[in-house]
C-alpha cells in the first residue's frame, strides 16, 4: 500500500485531498513536522487562497527548506503548483519556493472569461510524463484560480482559458497540478494513481 505525507499547513484543501488518496488506496499522513516532512516517502503541498499567507505559514513552521530540499516524488495542487515557482506578483510580490523558474502572474478577466477562472476545463498534453500516463485525450479537470503560473519548459499539460494556462508542470521530482485533482473525477484520480505509483 502506498504511504504518503500530506503537508498540513493550514492552506485549504487537505481534508479533500486526504480522502481521494484514501479511496485510492493509500495511507495519509497529515503532518506541519519539518522532519515528518523530511522523510516522507511522497509528499503532497496542496493549498486554496493567498500565496503571500501560505507562504508566510510555511515559514512560520520551519516547512521551507525541508520542501526545497526534499529528493523524492512531490507534488503541488491548486496554490502547492504555483508556490513551486519564484515569485507571484500577488500583494506587490511574494517570494515562493524557487523550485521552478518564472512569476505567477494574476490572470486578466474578460466579459466571457471571469476571474476567478472557476470550473471545467478540457486538458491538453504538451509532454508525455508518467503523472500523465493513462490521460484520455480528452480528460477535463475542475480549477479555480485567479493566478497563473508561467508557460514554460516545465509545462507538461495545458488548458484554455483565453490563453495557455499550464495545468500540469514538472521539474525533476517536483510535479504540479493546477486544478483540483480530488475533485476532478476519472482524470484526477488516475493522475493521484500515477503519483502513488512513482518509485519513491
């Protein structure tokens, strides 16, 4: 049975996250501990609202440094993608993980695109990836958010929302989603199941 840490931070989703990978099959450990953290076999950032907040929460608990140094599989839901990159331009500029080159950037409303970008939207693969393996082509997934993290070289699945928007992204063993993969049905849980199943 696969075993992973869920980082429990005070940022959101956890409890929504915990019981899809239970369903799936796995044992959840909650965990704010730096060394928890530190030896997880797989670990989970998730995270709903302010990047400027969480990562203020992330410091406050000692959690920056093991998650900028953790060697295994990790992976970022909804806010835990983009606080892998640099720096958002939320509150005038909020130093994030680094992990990831590029500024999340606030996205633009339109009158037929309203943000926050809220709801279903089609994914489309830009790279094979195992997080990706078994994806139907046409595999649509729940987001909301009013950033976006940059299209760039780490950008393995995108949607359309006016533009590109990087929906999975990937650097080494640091892994993002930027919808809602627990509420995203048949893909969100095929894209846990490949999380589960990377060689830790």
């Amino acid at each position: 049975m696969s075993q992973i840490t869920l980082v429990s931070y005070g940022a959101g989703n956890v409890a929504s996250v915990r019981f899809a990978l239970e369903r799936l099959g796995a044992t959840v450990r909650l965990t704010a501990d730096p060394a928890e953290v530190a030896d997880a076999e797989r670990l989970i950032l998730p995270g709903v609202g302010a990047a400027g907040y969480a990562m203020a929460r992330l410091s406050e608990l000692g959690l920056v440094e093991p998650i900028r140094a953790f060697p295994r599989p990790l992976l970022g839901v909804c806010l835990g993608q983009q606080l892998l990159f640099e720096t958002s331009e939320e509150g005038g500029g909020v130093p994030l993980l680094g992990l990831i080159p590029g500024r999340v950037r606030r996205m633009e409303p339109a009158p037929d695109r309203p943000v926050p970008h809220m709801g279903w939207s089609r994914l489309s693969t830009v790279r094979p990836d195992p997080l990706l393996e078994g994806l139907d082509d046409d595999a649509w997934a729940y987001f909301v958010h009013s950033y976006a993290c940059p299209d760039g070289e780490a950008t393995l699945a995108r949607a359309d929302y006016g533009g590109p928007v990087p929906a999975v992204v990937r650097s080494a063993n640091r892994w993002g989603c930027q919808f809602h993969p627990e509420r995203s049905a048949a893909a969100g849980a095929r894209i846990l199941r490949n999380f589960l199943d990377l060689p830790a």
